[in-house]
C-alpha cells in the first residue's frame, strides 16, 4: 500500500455518493420516457439480445425473480418487450424487447449519457479514459472475485 492509499476512504464510501447522485440525475430521464429504473435494467439487458427465462434475466440484473414480474407486466402492457411461450417447452417465456422497447431504451440512455458526460467532463481526458477503463473493468468482474469467498459458520 502506497502512502497516498493509507488514507483513502474505501470505495464502497466513494462510490456510495456517487451512485445516489446519479440514480438521482437519471430518475427524471427514465420517467419522462415511462419507464422505472427496474425497466431501464430490463430493456439494456434485453437489448444485448433474447434472454430464455424470467430466472435468467432475474440474475443478470441482480433482481429476486418474484420482484420484476409486475416491471415485466409494465413493459409488456408499455409493448416495450415481448414475452412468448417457448415452442420447446410451453411453460417457458422467452423475453425479448421489441422496436419500441429498443428507442425508449436507446432515447433514455443518450440523455443519461449525456448528464454523464457533464460530469466526465470535470477530469481531465486522460483521468476520464483511465476512469471508464478501470470501471469497465471492475464492473465486468464476478461477484466472488469482490466479494471473496463465500463463509462457512
């Protein structure tokens, strides 16, 4: 640990404020274009492509499956997504996102960006690049890679 580290707060206490603020800047957004933030996650997830089941896409959004039914009936009822029965297995639903789904998705991430971008804009352009690199990065990593392994009593 360098001596500048020594007395860093820990990220969790860095990031916290951060996300407040930009959960903050991006609720306006996502309500003027009818969607909740549970919806904005479904809508990116299912643009990245079809997910097979309700449990699936529950997991990469980090949501308990019983929560997001009522988001799902939303978006349904919005025609933002899709959800019809698997010809494989009839007790299935596949879940995509629709034409609609996709330009609401797309028009509420180009202003989100956009507020993002202001703040960016605030580092320098080699702090920016470096920020977005080494966010992407830790973003992308498993959750046991954070976390640690799981404890046993």
């Amino acid at each position: 640990m360098t001596d500048r580290e020594v007395g860093r707060r820990d990220l969790a206490a860095m990031m916290g404020p951060l996300m407040r603020s930009l959960v903050a800047a991006e609720l306006p957004v996502l309500a003027a274009h009818g969607v909740s933030m549970w919806g904005y996650a479904v809508l990116s997830t299912l643009d990245e492509g079809p997910v097979r089941t309700q449990t699936a896409l529950a997991e990469a959004i980090g949501a308990d499956k019983t929560r997001i039914i009522a988001t799902l009936d939303e978006l349904q009822e919005a025609g933002l997504i899709s959800r019809t029965p698997d010809p494989d297995d009839r007790r299935v639903r596949l879940l995509s996102i629709t034409d609609q789904g996709r330009r609401v998705r797309r028009a509420a991430m180009k202003e989100i960006q956009a507020k993002e971008d202001r703040i960016l804009a605030m580092l320098t352009p080699a702090d920016r690049r470096g920020f977005l690199r080494a966010l992407e990065t830790l973003s992308a990593l498993p959750v046991e890679d954070v976390a640690g392994p799981a404890q046993s009593d």
